[in-house]
C-alpha cells in the first residue's frame, strides 16, 4: 500500500485526510482523521474505487520522524509495522 495524507491544523489538533491505494491498482481509498499534539493519530479508511482496504489505522508520529502504524480491517488486517522518517509505503 502507498499513501498521500496531509494535515490541516484544527485548534489543538491536526486534520487528517488523504489516500491509500494498492501499488498493483486493484483499488484505492481515502482516509480522514485527526492527529493530536502527541503524535498519536486515527483515520477511518473507506473505498472510493476498485476494492480498496478498508478500516481503521492507528499509530503515533515519533520525534523523529518514523510512525508506527496498526491497520485494521479488509485489505489491511492486522498490519502492524514502523515507516522510518519519510516513508510512504507499507
């Protein structure tokens, strides 16, 4: 999976919103959410063609720049991994 997300500053918190695809192009979605000063994020992940994954992704932005991520549902269950600074990829 790759992804496009970017943040709009909401008050204290950060909104969240983008897409994640399949890099083969059997399907793509798009992701909203929000971040929270810690770091720590949410994004509901719904299909807007093909069959793209579907669920819940959550994780924390690390100081440095990595980010954790646990993805739940179709197409991404049970994912767990950590992306190093920069990375757009799963």
């Amino acid at each position: 999976m790759s992804w496009d997300i970017a943040g709009m500053p909401i008050g204290a918190t950060i909104g969240l919103r983008g897409v994640i695809w399949f890099t083969d192009g059997s399907g793509i979605s798009s992701a909203r959410g929000a971040a929270g000063p810690d770091g720590q994020f949410d994004l509901t992940v719904r299909p807007i063609s093909g069959n793209g994954p579907r669920g819940q992704v959550r994780g924390q932005r690390h100081p440095d720049g990595s980010i954790e991520v646990r993805m739940n549902g179709t197409g991404c269950s049970h994912v767990d991994t950590v992306l190093p600074p920069g990375a757009t990829r799963t």
